[in-house]
C-alpha cells in the first residue's frame, strides 16, 4: 500500500494536500474517521447507543469504569466540602488547573 502510495504521489508535479507534512491530519482507523464527520448531537447518540449496548451484555469493563468514576467524583466532593468548611479554596484550585 505503501509503495503505491509513493507512486501515485510520485506522478503529480507537487505534493497532494494532506499527503507531505501535513499527512498526520488524516484519521488512522475508520473509527476515528467516522466520530470526526459526526455531529456532536450524532456523537451523543452514538455514545449512548454503545452504553445501553455495554450494559445489555454485561461488559465487566463498564463496571470498573463506573467504580474509578465514583472515586474520584467522591475525592472531588471531599475537597469542595472541605473548601466550603475551611474557607481553603486552594485544593480545589489546584485541581482545576492540572
């Protein structure tokens, strides 16, 4: 592929856009290339289409994601407690600006 790739750009008087330097622009999987043309209403639909999918065959994966989430979301709502308590806002800020 490669090779007729090289010769095909080989027959033209200046580089193709997209095929010199700018050639990392291009989406590496069909994937990829499928989530950019979507609109981002398309993209939330196909995002939720893949949850419900997950779900109804119980992907183990899902659940683990599930469980880290709610770790840090606890962590996150520990600091703002503390914030709010203390009058420290600095942990909050500083986690904002990582």
């Amino acid at each position: 592929m490669e090779k007729l790739r090289h010769d095909w750009i080989a027959e033209f008087e200046s580089v193709p856009p997209g095929n010199g330097t700018e050639s990392d622009r291009w989406a590496s999987t069909v994937g990829k290339a499928a989530r950019t043309a979507m609109s981002t209403s398309e993209r939330d639909a196909h995002e939720e289409k893949k949850l419900k999918l997950r779900k109804a065959i119980a992907d183990q994966s899902l659940h683990e994601e599930s469980e880290a989430n709610d770790s840090k979301d606890a962590e996150r709502r520990r600091k703002l407690d503390a914030a709010v308590a203390n009058g420290d806002w600095s942990p909050v800020i500083d986690e904002q600006t990582e």
